[in-house]
C-alpha cells in the first residue's frame, strides 16, 4: 500500500493548525491582498502614470542641462543616460521644424 504524499517543504509531523491560526492566517492573507490591490490600482491610475512621466520629464531635462554645460551624462544609470538623449534628439527635431516652417513663410 502506497503512504500518503506531503509537500517536500512541509515537516513530517506537521500538526493541524488550529481555528485561531487559520483565521489568523486568513486576516493576514487578506491583509496582503489588499495591500497588493491598493498598489496596483495606484500604479495604472492615469494621474500616477501621468506624475511619473512628468518627473522622468525633469530629470531628463536637468541631465540634458548637465550634458550642455560639460557634466556628460549620468553614468550610473544607463535609462536616465537614453532618457536624456532622446529628450536632446526631440529638442532638435522641434527646432529644425520650426526653422523649416519659418524659412518657408519668410519665401511667401
């Protein structure tokens, strides 16, 4: 006849939790479920998304500023390092149309 199998984590003698534990257990894993919906809910919220895009905004800039005056680039992260070209790139794609599109009205 074949014993019974139990989880490889779990002890030999393991002994039956008791009511107070498992409710116990209960509150606490809801407790946690909460907690990991509350953050969640935060983290997909347009207005949080929308904080996070405006402060990557910045540091993007202020690491553009650093670039222009001779700091370089920050070098311990390389995201802030593609971040801040690729603000730069943006920023000169802007300028260059608009000096096209004023070149153009100043010929009509």
């Amino acid at each position: 006849m074949t014993e019974p199998t139990q989880p490889q984590d779990a002890p030999a003698a393991a002994r039956p939790l008791t009511r107070r534990e498992l409710e116990n257990e209960i509150a606490r894993s809801r407790t946690e479920l909460a907690a990991t919906l509350d953050e969640l809910t935060t983290r997909v919220s347009p207005s949080y998304q929308a904080s996070q895009l405006a402060q990557s905004t910045r540091r993007a800039a202020s690491d553009v500023g650093a670039l222009v005056t001779g700091n370089g680039l920050p070098a311990g992260d390389p995201r802030r390092a593609r971040n801040a070209k690729v603000l730069l790139g943006v920023v000169v794609v802007t300028v260059a149309m608009v000096a096209v599109g004023v070149a153009r009205a100043a010929r009509r």
